[in-house]
C-alpha cells in the first residue's frame, strides 16, 4: 500500500486530501454512470504538478507521507486518491442519498447541511 493509505494507518496529509477531494467528483461520476462524462479526472494530476512547482513558496510539502517523485509515483498517488475517494463516499452513500433526495425535493441549503450535519455526526475525524 502507498506510504500514507489506508494501509499504512498513517493520516492523509494535505495534499493527498486535496487529491482526494478532486477525484470525488470522478468517483461519484463512474459509480453513478459507470464512465466519466462531465468531471475532469486531469485535475488532480494538475494540482500535483502545480504543488510540486510551488512547493516552496506554497509551504507545502509535496513528498510529505513518503511519496516518491515522477510519473510512476505520481500515478500510484492518484490511484490511491480515487480508491479513498470510491471508499468514502460507498461509507457515507446513505448520506449523500438523503442529501440528494433532500435538494431535489427544494430544501434550503441550511436544512442540507443541518442534515449532513446530523448524519454525519461522530465522524468528522474521519470524513
């Protein structure tokens, strides 16, 4: 397993959440629809890449978590990034079901995230 995945029990740094963060939307599209249509799977390698020219003026440390550098590294890095993407949102699919069915119905945003709130309560730390 990557270095700070799942398997490692290590916590995702900043980068890999952000990494995460922008294949979610990849992840929910190929579970919905089974293909990617709409959401852009190229940013997150974008960002990488961005991070890694910035790292030093952005304070960020792209390597943090025992990363290795280039191409190779980098694609396990996104494979990992979806894979957690795939996993939290199956864990929280009753979550964003109640959600969607909420907002199709005309709920205000504050009632949306009341609701998130309550669904997701005790789980912060790992959401």
């Amino acid at each position: 397993p990557p270095p700070c995945g799942a398997g490692g029990g290590a916590q995702p740094r900043l980068a890999d959440r952000v990494l995460v963060w922008l294949l979610s939307p990849v992840a929910a599209e190929v579970a919905a629809y089974g293909d990617v249509t709409i959401s852009r799977p190229a940013l997150a390698a974008q960002f990488l890449q961005a991070a890694r020219r910035r790292e030093a003026s952005a304070g960020v440390d792209v390597q943090e978590g025992g990363w290795g550098e280039g191409e190779e590294a980098d694609e396990v890095r996104l494979r990992w990034a979806f894979g957690e993407a795939k996993r939290l949102l199956a864990a929280n699919a009753a979550a964003q079901q109640a959600l969607q069915d909420q907002m199709a119905a005309g709920a205000s945003v504050g009632g949306s995230v009341l609701l998130l709130e309550e669904r997701l309560k005790g789980r912060w730390g790992s959401v």
